[in-house]
C-alpha cells in the first residue's frame, strides 16, 4: 500500500508540473503578444514569426550542412 501510495503521489506531483509548465509558456506568449498587439496587428506579428522560424531553420541547416 505504501508503494502504491509513493508511486501514485510521483505522477500527481509529475502531472502537476507539466501544467505549471505549460500554464508558464501559456502566459509568457500571452504576455508578449499583448505587448506586440499594441504595435502591429495579428497579421504582422504573423508574419514576422513566420520570417524569425525560417531564420532559425536555416541557421540549424547551415550547421548541420557545415559540420562536416
């Protein structure tokens, strides 16, 4: 019964930071959107996400590619 009791306390406490974690990232993209949405529009902001991912996916590429 103890161990069941431990191992059953491990995944709640488990599940319990995955949600914080989550909740964390959840407030963080909230907060800087809200900051971006006084500047530019939803479109915009979209759109320069868009350019930073593929910025960033080319920069990996080339050190993949230049590891050699």
């Amino acid at each position: 019964m103890l161990t069941l009791n431990f191992f059953e306390t491990i995944i709640r406490e488990l599940v319990d930071f995955f949600t914080d974690t989550k909740d964390l990232f959840v407030d963080m993209l909230s907060g800087i959107h809200k900051f971006l949405n006084r500047f530019m529009s939803d479109e915009i902001i979209i759109l320069f996400g868009i350019a930073i991912t593929a910025f960033i996916a080319i920069m990996i590429f080339r050190y993949v590619i230049n590891k050699r």
